[in-house]
C-alpha cells in the first residue's frame, strides 16, 4: 500500500472518530492502534505501555498541573477587580481610554495564568459590564477582549507552550522567555489598533473626563503590586536561571494562595474548586499528550512523518512559502479542534518538515502558537468566542465579527517576526 494511500486512511479514520464524537485522546490511540496493528509488524502492547510511560514520566510536564492550579486560584480570586482599578486611572489620557483596560488586563492575567479562555472570562466579567455602562461600543469592547485573551496562549506561563516543549523536547524555559516580546508585539498592535479607531471614530466613544493626580494614579497602582510581585517571582526566577519551569510553578501556587488569602477571597469552598478545576483540566490534557505521543511513536513505525518531509523538501518550497501555507493549515484545523489537540495532532508530522526546512523549532514553537490563538478567535470552534458569548447574550458570528480586527493584527504580528526572528531568538540566546 502507497504512504499516500495509507495518509489518507489514517485521515479519514481520525476525522471519523472526531465526527462522531469520540474524546480526542481516544481519537488519536485509535489512529495510532489502527496504524501499527494494520501497517507494521511491531509488538502493539508493548509499545503502547512504554510510550504511555515513557511520556507520562517526565518532570517538565509537573509544571503543568502547577500552573493550571495557579491560574484557578487566581480565577476565583479579586485579581481582574485590583487589575481594573490599578490601570484605569492611567488610560484615560489614551485614544480610546478605558477600552485599553481590556488590552492591559488580558496581558496581565495572561502572565499568571496561561489560558486564554480563562483571562476572558476573569476580565470580561468585570469589563463588560462596566465599559458598557460608560457607553463604550459593544463591538470594540468584544472584539478587544477576544484578541486580547488570546495572550495567555503565548505570555509565560504558557500552558501550550509547555504542551509543545514536550511534544517536541524543546527547553520549556527558552520557550516561556522567547514568548514575552512576542506577547508585548501583539499587546502594541492591539493598543495601536484601538488608537487609530478612536481617533477615527471619536463621536462613537464616550465623552468622560475622568481626571486624577499623579498621586492618585499611584494611590490606585497600589493593587497592582501583589500582581507584579507575582509575574516577577514565576517569570523572573526562570529568566534569572533560579529555577526551573517546574520549581517557578510552584513558587506561583504559593504566591497565588497568598495572594487570595490576602484578598480575603480563600475560603474552604474556592480552595477545594480550585484544586477539582485544576485536577479535570490537567487529566484531560495529560490524557490527549498520551493519546498524541503513542500516535507519534506509531507514525514512526508506517514513515509517514519521513516520507512526507522528504516529499515537502523535493517541492523545494522557500520558507516564506511553507510557513504561509502551514498557517493556513492550522488555522483551518484550529476550526475544529481546540489550541492543544492542533499542538499535539501535529507534532510528529510537522516537525520533520520544519527541521527539513532549515527552521528553528524554537521560533516555530512561538510562530505555531500566535497561529493557535487566532484560531481561538475563529469559528466554529473558537473558545474565546464562545465564552464571550455566554457573557454577552449575543450570537457566535456578532462575537465573530467584533473579533475580525484582531484577527489579522495577529496576521500581521506573524509577518514580522517571520521577518525578523530576532523578536522571538533574542532573550533566549541571552540565557
């Protein structure tokens, strides 16, 4: 049977098992069973177990539960309230004013809890009905916050990032410090965007002159300080070379407690909440990294992932070329399936390819996930679109719409560090 032939097979087998909805871990160990019991000859038990194993013992993947587990503490805590009240007095001198609240807080939230669905829901709850209180279009309010919380895919501690050090045997800690000027490229674009639109649209927003002191801005800056206290210990300490990405999620689930604590918001209830959401959301990922990893190990065994990289290098496609069309790639796949499971789907056949072309896996790490969080601004399966239409009442293609801009401004931060690679390879060759 042809590689080609034998592509398509496993193809078609995993859109059906997705189509007929079947978990994502059991849609890819079906795959990879059906591809080793079919087209080789090797031992599948065996495999299997040791791959389980193999996968699931590794040290960098402790992280991940620790920093989930932070970004649930946090969740439940008074954070996106300190957020608004700290930066509000700072953006009204802005084009656009408060609207910026939305770009800054996502980057903030961001930064503690590496997920892009709960930095929307954390800063929509408290935004949207504030800054549509104030008389702030509702268009631009969504559309701000649904490109803004897409940030917690890419601002260390990045959940996806740690994901694909593993899936791919990168450094988590080169990874979590090659995503920080990637995430304040697309935090410039995105108050670049809401400057522009304000100074055109000026009679759409509203007239308020909410004048403060220099002293009253640091007054009100004061509930920032537990945040930056926090991003400091977690992202500073690995920066600094004090600790791993591992250790550094642990010092954030103890600055997290204590900052919840000292909120008044830990109690026995949201303690325990906290811990459940963590433990189901680390389960489910660990599941699908299973899952991915014996689909890795078996498309080994059948040369798909060899084969197709040679195939792609004989096209002797340029690297502008290959990336634009991997780009389109994952984003349509990103309509049907969730940022990790495109990670993980991928890995073994992507990477050959990638490394074939010449390009830096580290770079890639950084370029496949701004791709991965535009799709979660995509339909139909869009996770901030989703949660931002539970918290405004309106339906997916409105939400859809408002998030447009946003959208191709994350095209246009792709174009510029695929032009300059230097925004992503910098700090990290500094380490």
């Amino acid at each position: 049977m042809s590689i080609a032939l034998l592509s398509i097979i496993l193809l078609v087998l995993l859109f059906l098992f997705l189509g007929a909805g079947l978990w994502v871990a059991f849609s890819l160990l079906g795959v990879g069973i059906a591809a080793m019991a079919l087209f080789s000859d090797a031992p599948l038990g065996l495999v299997m177990a040791t791959t389980f194993w193999g996968h699931s013992n590794s040290w960098a993947l402790a992280a991940l539960p620790l920093f989930i587990w932070m970004g649930e503490i946090l969740f439940r805590s008074r954070l996106s309230d300190d957020m608004f009240t700290g930066l509000a007095p700072w953006m009204n001198r802005l084009p656009g004013q408060l609207l910026h609240v939305n770009v800054f807080a996502c980057g903030i939230f961001a930064a503690v809890s590496g997920s892009s669905a709960a930095t929307a829901a954390t800063v929509g709850k408290l935004s949207i009905p504030e800054l549509a209180r104030r008389g702030y279009p509702e268009q631009l309010v969504i559309g701000t916050l649904a490109g803004s919380a897409t940030l917690g895919l890419l601002i260390p501690p990045s959940i996806i990032l740690i994901v694909y050090g593993v899936a791919t045997e990168q450094s988590i800690a080169r990874l979590f410090v090659a995503g920080v000027l990637p995430g304040v490229l697309l935090v410039s674009l995105f108050v670049g965007y809401v400057v522009i639109w304000a100074l055109i649209n000026r009679s759409k927003l509203p007239t308020e002159d909410i004048s403060a002191t220099f002293r009253e801005k640091l007054h009100h800056s004061r509930r920032l300080l537990p945040v930056a206290l926090l991003i400091g210990g977690v992202i500073g300490s690995i920066y600094a070379g004090l600790a791993s990405p591992t250790d550094a999620a642990a010092v954030g689930v103890v600055l997290a407690l204590i900052l919840s604590w000292s909120s008044g918001t830990l109690n026995r209830k949201s303690f325990i909440e906290g811990l459940m959401g963590a433990t189901v959301t680390s389960c489910m990922i660990a599941f699908i990294l299973a899952g991915a990893s014996f689909l890795t190990v078996s498309m080994g065994f059948t040369g798909i992932p060899r084969i197709l990289a040679e195939w792609i290098g004989s096209l002797e496609l340029s690297t502008f070329t290959l990336l634009a069309a991997l780009t389109v790639f994952f984003v349509i796949l990103g309509c049907f399936l969730d940022g990790i499971s495109v990670v993980v789907l991928t890995a073994s056949v992507i990477m050959p390819m990638v490394l074939n072309a010449g390009i830096d896996p580290l770079w890639f790490g950084i370029f496949l996930v701004i791709v991965v969080e535009m799709s979660q601004i995509t339909p139909p399966v869009g996770f901030n679109l989703f949660v931002l239409q539970s918290l405004t009442g309106r339906n997916i293609l409105t939400v859809a719409r408002a998030a447009l801009p946003f959208f191709f401004l994350m095209v246009v931060a792709l174009v510029i560090i695929a032009v300059f690679p230097g925004i992503v390879t910098y700090l990290p060759n500094q380490m």
